[in-house]
C-alpha cells in the first residue's frame, strides 16, 4: 500500500502549497490558474503511479481517492468563504446571480462554447469575474471548471444513450458537448459520474435491456 501513503503525502503538500500561494493572490487566481495545475500535476502523478507500481485502480479505489482528496476541496471552499465574507454581496442579489447563470446553460447552452472561460462568461452575463466566481462557488459549491463540465457530462450522457449517434465516435461527442481535448473530457466525465463514457454507455444500455 505504498502508493497510497505516498498519495496521501502528496495531497497534504498540495494543502499546504496551496495555503502558502492564497496568501499572495486573488482567490480568482488561485481558482483559475494554482487549482487546475495541482489537478492535473495530482491526475498525472495518480496514473504515473498506477504503472509504477502495477496498480489498476477499481471503483472502490477511486471512490477511496475521492475521499482523501475531499479535505483539499474543504479548504478551497473554506478560503473562499472568508474571502467573501466582506464581499458585500447581499443573498438575494447572489440567488439572482445564480438564476441568471442557470438560465444562460440550461436555456442558451453557454458551455456548448469550448473556449468558455471566466472572462467570457462575464462578457455574456455582464456580472464581474470575481463576483460570477463567487457566486459559482457558493451558490452551487463548484469552481468554474466543474461548474461548466458538469453541464458538458450531462449533455454527454444524453448523446451517449441516443441511438442517433450510434455511429459517432465518443470522443466526438465530447467535443459536440464543448470539450476541447480528449483528456479533458475524460478526467470530467470520471470525476462526475465515477465511470468512464464507454462503461457508462454499456451500463445505461444493459439496464435499459433489462427493464424491457
């Protein structure tokens, strides 16, 4: 069980780099720029050591890593809330907010645009970045990426289960659905759903089998 020591070890550095780095920036910097480095520095190093020591990783290993990860996730939105403690912002003008953002995806399909970022998003919704931050990580408990992607995996899954695009290859799809690379879409499918988009299809089918 070596690697998962050495998991653990890592995940607490990360902490704690990342409580070093939050002294010095703007808690946007740190969502936009610091977290998705250390995500993927942590993606990497989780599928390096897979192969480094032979492990295949089940479901219940993955669900295990979710829950070591959690207190770095648990720091991020504790950060965020002392920040915005003295924002200003009162309730209701963040519920508004956030209806404002929901109508957006839900009606206009905002993340269908695979060069979504916080800037543009602002552009369309004419709310600064650092309140559409806020409101994204208290109003709905995500930061932008997962915000955004959570949307792109549920239209995936949608396409996945539609015999229309049988003939279309998966990772064409993704990019339907406003990923812009394979990697990507793949770590944000795992991370929503615990499953790849290939198992995912298979299971929904099977049970869709079986239920007829």
């Amino acid at each position: 069980m070596g690697y998962i020591t050495e998991f653990i070890t890592v995940m607490i550095v990360q902490v704690l780099l990342l409580s070093f780095i939050s002294l010095f920036t703007s808690m946007w910097y740190l969502e936009m720029v610091w977290v998705p480095i250390f995500g993927n520095l942590m993606y990497f190093y989780v599928v390096y050591k897979s192969y480094n020591y032979g492990v295949i990783f089940s479901e219940t290993d993955y669900q295990n890593f979710k829950k070591m990860y959690a207190p770095l996730n648990q720091y991020i939105a504790n950060q965020a809330n002392q920040r915005y403690a003295t924002s200003g912002l009162s309730s209701e003008k963040l519920e508004e907010y956030a209806n404002s953002l929901t109508e957006g995806f839900e009606t206009h399909k905002w993340y269908l645009n695979p060069e979504l970022n916080l800037p543009l998003l602002s552009q369309k919704t004419t709310i600064p970045t650092h309140v559409l931050s806020q409101v994204i990580n208290q109003q709905f408990e995500k930061n932008f990426f997962d915000f955004v992607n959570a949307y792109r995996v549920e239209a995936l899954k949608i396409h996945l289960l539609d015999t229309q695009y049988n003939h279309i290859k998966i990772e064409e799809l993704a990019f339907m659905c406003g990923f812009n690379s394979k990697a990507a879409f793949q770590r944000a499918f795992k991370k929503h759903t615990g499953t790849t988009p290939t198992l995912y299809r298979k299971l929904m089918e099977s049970e869709m089998h079986n239920f007829t």
